[in-house]
C-alpha cells in the first residue's frame, strides 16, 4: 500500500496479543477460502464469501470505506500487481491469484494476503514466481530485529528477488499497522544499513510485490486496480509483523499451517 510518511507505530508487549488475536484471524480467513478458490468462481463471490466470514466472526472489513474502496478484499489475479477490485472476472485453471484481506478486531487492524493457484497446470514461470515471491518475504522478516534497519529488510527482500531474475514493485510498500491501517513505509527495496533503525514493539506488514517482467506499474482508470506494464505476472505475500526483544513475531501465520502454495486441504 503506498502510505503517508508518518512514524511507525511502536506498541507495548502487553498490546501484542491484540495484534496477534487481530493477526490470526485474517489469516484463518484465508485459510477458510482455500477450497473455494477454483476455476469458474468469479472474484466477486470469493469476496462476498469473505466479507460473510469477517462479519460472522465479528470483526470489521476495514478495506470498506477506507479511500472510497467499497469491497472486503483485494483480488489481484496474474498481471494485476495488487487492489484488483472483486467483480464479475472469472478464474480460470492456472490462474496465480492474490487474496488480500484486512480485518478490525477490537480496534486493533489484521492485514495479510496470500496467492492462491488455480487448478492444477500452472504455467512454470508463474509457479516459480510464487514461490520466489514467498520466499523473498520470508528472507525480510528474517532480517527483523533490534538495531536492524528498513533498508536491512528491503535489501534481503531486493537481493533474493533479483537474484532470481525477478523484480520488485516500487510504487507500493508496506507499511506500519495497529490502532491505525497504514503508517509510514516499509520499502520492499534498499540497502543494507540505511533507514530507519529498528526497535522493540514496533508493529508493520512486509508484502513484497514481484514481478516477473519489468518492476513498473500502471494504475487504472478506476483508480485502484494495479497491473504490470509488459502485462507480465506478478505475486506478492503479506505479513503483519513486531519486532520483539530479541527478533521477530509473525502476527498472521495461518492456523491452518498453510505457507506457500500448493496449500493440502
Ligand atoms: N490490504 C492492503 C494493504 O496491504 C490495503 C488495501 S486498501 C484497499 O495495505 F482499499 F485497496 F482495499
Ligand atoms: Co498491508
Ligand atoms: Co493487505
């Protein structure tokens, strides 16, 4: 998401089970829409589906009404780099989609997303980058602890990306998340040592996007929806993270144990 440049929230130990609680319940959201994520649903019904889910769960979509967004997810499907808006489109076998959800809980925002794949023939570059793209936000939070810096994060994240002959979007970033949805910026880009210096408590969502092509974007006219320029594909994974005593705590791991795709039902 691109964010105002405020300060990241920095919040006390005792306000992470909150966030944990906030956390864990987006990702059991998408966990719960795993089976549904087929050939022939239409991203509208996955968000409908979606939106019952939060509301039965008691929480709040915070995505409605944030900016004028009026849907309960973001669904980006291939070329589409993130806030497809869910509609009428159709998913089809091998299909690399991203499902993107942001719940309210008690006051306290849960944001992480996923990619999904639809059917079984995935075409081999799209696999390949799901999986780089996982792996890319998996080496960031592992550079997450005291004393290191944002550019430690978007440089593991850079490094491993294109290191794989992929690249990383610039135009959206992470960002700081608790009380509030987005707060100051997480680049997903960066060099080792540069940037703001971590600290214990503070709370934020690493959710690179990576492109198979070129890392450039356009946004469409309706304002939201952003696709890759060479209509290449593109993936991206997001977690919401603190920064503890000593390293780092994932807020969204999936209670279902799911990782990276294919997830086993
Ligand atoms: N969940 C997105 C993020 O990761 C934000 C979506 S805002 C919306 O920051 F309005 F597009 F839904
Ligand atoms: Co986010
Ligand atoms: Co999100």
């Amino acid at each position: 998401m691109l964010s105002p440049s405020n300060p990241i929230p920095v919040y006390a130990q005792s306000d992470f089970a909150a966030l944990h609680k906030a956390g864990a319940l987006a990702a059991a959201i998408l966990d719960r829409i795993t089976p549904f994520v087929v050939p022939g649903v239409t991203t509208g019904q996955l968000d409908e589906r979606i939106h019952r889910d939060i509301l039965e769960s008691r929480a709040i979509p915070a995505t409605i009404g944030y900016r004028g967004y009026t849907k309960a997810t973001c669904i980006s499907v291939n070329h589409v780099v993130c806030h497809g808006i869910p509609g009428e489109k159709a998913l089809v076998e091998g299909d690399i989609v991203n499902i993107d959800v942001t719940v309210i809980v008690d006051g306290w925002y849960g944001d992480t997303s996923r990619m999904y794949l639809v059917g079984e023939k995935i075409p081999a570059k799209s696999r390949k980058l799901v999986e780089v793209t996982y792996d890319a936000m998996m080496a960031g939070i592992e550079a997450v602890k005291p004393g290191a810096t944002l550019g430690d994060i978007g440089h593991a994240i850079q490094n491993y990306a294109e290191g794989n002959r992929f690249s990383v979007v610039r135009d959206f970033c992470g960002h700081g998340i608790g009380r509030v949805f987005h707060s100051g910026q997480i680049l997903h880009y960066g060099r080792p040592g540069t940037g703001t210096v971590l600290e214990q408590g503070m709370v934020f969502t690493i959710e690179p996007m990576i492109n198979a092509g070129t890392w450039q974007v356009k946004v469409l006219n309706d304002g939201w929806t952003a696709v890759t320029r060479d209509r290449q594909p593109s993936a991206q994974f997001e977690h919401m993270v603190g920064v503890t005593e000593t390293g780092v705590e994932i807020f969204t791991l999936s209670p279902a144990g799911y990782t990276k795709p294919p997830y086993s039902l």
